[in-house]
C-alpha cells in the first residue's frame, strides 16, 4: 500500500467495525449534510432538528460552521458527542473547511490569494501559511480542508485563476507539495494540530472551453500526463494527500466524478492513492442535472459510486437513501461500498478523529490573531506583490515628499479574493500609504470611479487632486466573491468580476478604470498604477504611459502595508509572475511552455499601422511572461555549468550557476533553470521550468547556486503513451545564459 500513513494496526481496526457495520450505518459514511441542518435560528445545536436529519446514523462528515472559534469549539462538540452518543455505530464525523489561503472563518488570518503565493516563489513560505491555516482549523474541530488547488491556469479568463499557483506544473506541484506538508505534517502522523488535505481538482478543471468554469475540457491522455496529472501524482506518491476532490468537468465526454478510468484505473491502480475521494459540492448531483448522463439522482449516485467516488459531498442527495436502495436490490455490490467506507474510516483513523474530533479553545486562543501568524500574512504579502514596470527608476517614492495623489476605486477597499472572510485586521493600501507618511506629506484622495459602473462624473476630482501633487497613485482591478463558491457566497452591493463562476470574456479593466487612469496620466503628475486582481489584464495604452506598474493581486490582509512598504522603499519587491499576462485577449492562450509550432510560424507580426501574419494587426508574444518581475537592485548571472555534460543513464543533471547583486540594495532573486529537449520523439515545448531557488543577496554579493535535476523529470510521454527519458540532447537555460548536455 503505498502510503506513508499507513498502519496494519488501523487496518486490522477498520475491519473489526466494519464488520458490524449494517449497510445503512456505511452508506451513512459516505456522505456530509451542511450545518445548517442541525442549528435553530439562533445558530444552537438543536436535538429536535438533528434526530430529524440524522435519523440514528452516524454520518461521515459536516460542514463547518462560521461563528467565531469559541463558539464554534461549542457547537462541534455538541454535534460529535449527539453522534457518538445518539447514532449508530457513534462514528464520529469529519468537518470539512476551507483553507485555500487561510482558514475560511471569522477572526482567522487571511493570507494573500493563492495566485500572489505562487508570486512569492518561495516554498518554505507557502509551507508555513499552510501550517497556520491548518493550526486555526483544527483548534476549533475543522479536520479536512479543500486544498490545495493543483489546478493549472491555462487560461487567463477563467475566474479562477486567483485559486492556483499558476501555470507551470512544475512549479504547481512543487507549491501544492509545500501546502500538504504544512496542513498534514511530514512525520507520517497527522497531529491534533493538522488536517487533512483534499488536493483539487482533479483533474484538468482550469482549462474549460472558453475559459468559462465547468465547461468542458478538450485534452488527450498525453496532455492530461504531460501537464495536468503531474502536481496530483506528486502530492499523493510523494506528499501522501488523504484526500481527492474531482473536477466538476467533463474530460473527453466523461464528467470527472463519473470516470471509472480517471477515479479508479489512473488514480487507485496507478498512483497508488489509499485516502478518500471527496465530492466537489452538488457535483454527483450535476451528472444528472447538468451534464445529463444520469436519468435520475439516485442513476447519477449509481455512475459516481461504481466510478470510484467515496464521499459525497454539500449533501447526500444521490447516495443516502438512494445508494442503499442500489445496495439492496444489487444495483450496487456491498464489496463496492465497503471499499469506499474502509477508505473513510483510514482517512478517520489517519487525522485522529476517532480519538480526538474536537476543537480545543486553549490553541484558539493562542493561534487565532497571533502576532506570528499577522507577520506571516504580512510577510507572504510582501513577496507576492510583483513589479511590472519602473520608468526612470520612479520607484521607490520618497518619503520626503510633500504632496501625494491616491487615487482609484480599490484604493481604500481591503480586497482578499475568493474562500475568504473579512476581518477587523485588513489594512486597505489608503490606510498603508497613510501609516507609512509622516504628517508632513499632504494625502489627496479621490476614488475617481467605481470598480464596473460608466459613471465619469468622478474623474474631475481625480484629475484635480493629481495635478496638485507630486506623484499620483491609481489603484485598479477587480473585486472577488466573498466567501466560497459558484455565485452562492457572501456578495456586497458590487458586482462581481472574478471568482469561482466569474469568467471574463475580455480581460480589460472593467467600467471606466482604463479612462480614469488615462486622464490621470495625462495631467503629466508621474503615474504609478497598482492592480488588485485575481487574474491578469491586458493594459492597453496604460502600459506604456504610466510611469510604474505593481501587480499586488489580492494581498491579504496585510496587503494595504506591503504595498505602502514597497512604494516607498521600505521592501524591495521580489515577486515573479506565475501566469503570463497577454497584450489581447485574442492571444489567448500565452502559457510560456508552448509547443514549436505555437507562436510566429511567419515571423512577420502585424500592427494597425503595418498589417502583418501571424496575428494581422499583433504579435503573439505576451505582454509579461511567466518568470517576469523587477527589483529595485540588479543581477548578473554568470557561469552557467553543466558539471556532467555526458549524463550516463539514472544520473542526475548537476547545472551551477553565479548570481551578483549588481546594485545599491539588498534583494531577493528567484533563480529559475529552465530546459529544453532539443530533438524528441514527439513535440515538447521550447522551455520548462524544472528548478528554482529564491536568494537574497547584499549589495554586491555573489553566490553559486547548484541544481540537481532528477533524469525522470526530463521524460516524456512517448508514442507508445509510455514515460521515457529519450537520449539526445538538452539545453538549460538560466537567466540568458544556455548551455548543452547529452543524455
């Protein structure tokens, strides 16, 4: 079994009670009810209601709740001492959470969306903000939790791209390990202050048709094993994730969370995974609603269960009473249900929920607002927010200057993106510039526009407060949903323009933002224009006139303070795009990994004033691409090597490289080794990130950074759909420095 986890003394327990398991109180554990269910008006537990919904059996698991920590301590330990003591067989249930960048619940800490962390390029932080989210969930009884997202964002206009790391599987992967191991540990016990990690969504679910959520997905088996399995192969053989969500899509025909050759074939018999797979919510349901293969709920629970889904979830709609009809009337085997409940249990077992389901308010205390966890956020924030563009070395301001215009509609608004809360702690970038000036410098504010309505009557005063100080800046983009899922979350009085069930069908700034920042740029005041957003825009003519451009993306609570930070100087900005950002969103798509034959066959780019090939009137390069981002110090690579340029088979790549801080301040540097397999068997893209390493270096500082490149991640996926490393030979390529190696 391959399973770091494993233990033969909690298999020999799984059989023992699942031999005295009726087929009711099993299909009981396949399955959760929302909270809602259970609580009266007032938010109490209510006996009357939960012998109504329970019915004597014990269920597998609940939502969590959205009180704050003390009382939600209360109210689960209420509901697992009525299931132990009221329901047969008294197997407590799991609470299922959210910790996508952060825990999702009132007071918890709120980190910046996942995209910003992927910015970060540094895995030991996105470990640790793992580790915190995870500590806040368990103190108050949550034990699962629905990350992390190991989506890849092919496509800008899906809405959301704000949930992954990005788009390069190996840099997905390698930040979707570093959650797992700070939500579940790496000592093969998850401790009582851990939880389960349920990696998704598998798989394939960020690259619907046109781009927009649970569309269909057009991939064949080689592109779903050369890009979309690779970060969920490596978080269960190598990570050992407990739990599986499926993708609400259909690949090739075949909705995910019906696909015997995805849930079982590929990831039971192939991958080894020995936890449990866990519905994306309603998504047993949508076989019959949505994607119409199921003639009925209970036909849609029958495709699902036979498929090789364990755990329903949101509700028990399509398993529960309709699952135990199949298994008596032997639609159903027992043998199947069995299976599926023995995984529960283990992933039960596994988290310490049969000794321990509770919250503890003692560690709520200690971790909920900390000061370490406030620093954590802040920190995360700083290396998320991602430098653009810099005219004239504009940045960083002065914090001598006397005037400031702070202009924009999401200048004084705390935007945190989706599978969040808000809360008292969030810091808006007004509020950061504020506390970062002394009150010497005069601050003109002006919101100028909303964030999507025509409305222009705004723009007088912004032009005005621009042309009366030194420096003005624009803060654009977008605002996210509140809270988590398909439109159904907290919404204020905006519209929403990103999110899950948000998609764009053009990535320009939404409303009048683009005029806005248009006319404040022309009053001549130097510009500096900061987006908060969930996914890329195309920039227009603002790319060119604004003096500066951050991508701060939604930066957490703290986000309001690293942004004043890096405008005035106080951080030096050390973010790097994780997405490519195109010029139009006809360029689409402008993943940097792009096969050869991709991009500028004709080499013979347009303009409106030139018409050309390729595109008529562009080119087909991106605005930024993936790796892109600036400093406010230089770097000097120099002395490429490959230390072994005759690879002999098994060996690994052994690539060095020198890094030089050539300029006048400390900084941070994500050092990115990049190959490409010059001549293969089938086509490969012109370059794939296959390392990286974040730095930091003094002024004037040089280091050897060395890379040791395993010889199975140069494989591909052959004609034969086998994994192979074909002979032949590769260019790395760090910086602009290249050099060759054979295999």
């Amino acid at each position: 079994m391959n399973s770091k986890y494993y233990s033969d003394v909690i298999e020999e327990k799984i059989k023992k009670i699942l031999a005295k398991m009726s087929i009711e109180e099993k299909v009981w554990q396949m399955g959760m009810i929302p909270s809602t269910l259970f609580l009266d008006e007032q938010g109490n537990f209510s006996k009357e209601k939960a012998d109504n919904v329970f019915n004597g059996y014990s269920i597998g698991g609940f939502q969590d709740l959205r009180f704050e920590p003390e009382k939600n301590i209360e109210l689960i330990k209420e509901v697992q001492d009525y299931i132990k003591k009221n329901t047969k067989p008294g197997i407590p249930a799991i609470v299922v959470g959210e910790t996508l960048h952060g825990y999702l619940a009132p007071e918890a800490t709120v980190f910046p969306q996942v995209i910003g962390l992927g910015s970060t390029w540094n895995t030991e932080l996105v470990r640790n903000i793992a580790e915190a989210a995870a500590k806040e969930a368990r103190a108050v009884g949550t034990t699962l939790a629905n990350a992390p997202d190991l989506d890849l964002a092919r496509d800008p206009r899906w809405g959301r791209v704000e949930e992954t790391f990005g788009e390069d599987p190996y840099l997905v992967t390698k930040m979707g390990l570093s959650v797992i191991e700070g939500m579940q540990g790496d000592d093969n016990r998850v401790t009582d202050e851990m939880i389960i990690s349920a990696i998704k969504h598998y798989v394939a679910h960020s690259s619907p048709e046109g781009g927009v959520n649970i569309s269909p997905v057009s991939a064949g088996e080689r592109q779903l094993r050369e890009l979309y399995l690779k970060p969920f192969a490596a978080a269960i053989k190598e990570g050992g994730a407990l739990a599986v969500m499926p993708a609400y899509s259909e690949l090739d025909g075949i909705p995910v969370h019906s696909s015997r050759f995805l849930l079982t074939d590929i990831l039971r018999n192939e991958l080894g995974f020995v936890g449990m797979t866990i519905a994306d919510y309603g998504a047993i349901h949508m076989l019959y609603s949505t994607h119409k293969i199921a003639e009925s709920l209970q036909h849609a629970g029958e495709l699902a269960v036979k498929a090789g889904m364990d755990f329903e979830a949101g509700s028990i709609s399509c398993y529960g009473e309709n699952l135990i009809e199949l298994v008596k009337n032997g639609t159903v085997s027992e043998e199947i249900i069995d299976k599926a409940v023995t995984r529960i249990l283990r992933v039960k077992f596994l988290a310490g929920i049969m000794d321990n389901p509770y919250g503890n308010k003692e560690k709520a205390r200690k971790y909920y607002k900390c000061k370490e966890h406030k620093k954590l956020a802040l920190d995360a924030a700083r290396e998320s927010i991602v430098l653009l563009k810099n005219k004239d070395k504009v940045l960083p301001l002065s914090k001598n200057i006397n005037s400031i215009a702070v202009i924009g509609p999401i200048a004084d608004r705390g935007e945190i993106g989706d599978y969040s809360l808000p809360n008292d702690d969030i810091v808006t970038p007004l509020q950061g510039i504020r506390n970062i000036l002394s009150d010497t410098c005069k601050i003109n504010y002006a919101k100028g526009c909303g964030l999507w309505e025509l409305d222009t009557g705004g723009f007088k005063e912004a032009v005005e407060v621009a042309r009366n100080s030194e420096v003005a800046i624009v803060f654009v983009g977008e605002t996210s949903i509140k809270s988590y899922g398909m439109g159904w979350g907290r919404e204020t009085d905006d519209v929403i323009l990103c999110g899950e069930g948000y998609d764009r069908s053009d990535l320009t700034l939404a409303g009048v933002q683009q005029q806005l920042v248009e006319e404040v740029i022309k009053t001549g005041t130097p510009t500096i224009v900061v987006l908060i957003t969930g996914q890329p825009v195309t920039l227009g003519p603002i790319n060119d006139k604004a003096h500066g451009i951050l991508e701060a993306w939604y930066p957490g609570q703290e986000g309001g303070t690293a942004i004043a930070e890096i405008l005035f100087g106080d951080v030096n900005p050390s973010g790097k795009l994780t997405i490519s950002f195109p010029k139009d969103v006809g360029q689409i798509p402008v993943f940097y990994n792009y096969k050869p034959s991709a991009r500028g066959y004709y080499k013979k780019p347009g303009t409106p004033e030139n018409p050309g090939r390729d595109y008529v009137f562009l080119d087909t390069e991106p605005l930024y691409n993936f790796g892109y981002g600036l400093s406010y110090t230089t770097f000097e690579y120099s002395e490429l090597k490959v230390l072994n340029q005759e690879v002999e088979e098994n060996e690994n790549i052994r690539v060095s490289v020198k890094v030089k801080n050539t300029g006048e301040r400390e900084g941070k540097e994500a050092v990115q080794l990049y190959i490409n397999d010059l001549v293969s068997s089938v086509t490969t893209p012109v370059k794939e990130l296959k390392d990286f390493r974040k730095i930091n270096l003094k002024p004037g500082e040089e280091a050897e950074v060395l890379f040791e490149i395993p010889q199975p991640d140069l494989a591909i996926i052959d004609r034969n759909m086998k994994q192979v490393v074909e002979p032949g030979e590769f260019e790395v390529m760090i910086g602009d420095l290249k050099a060759k190696f054979r295999i």
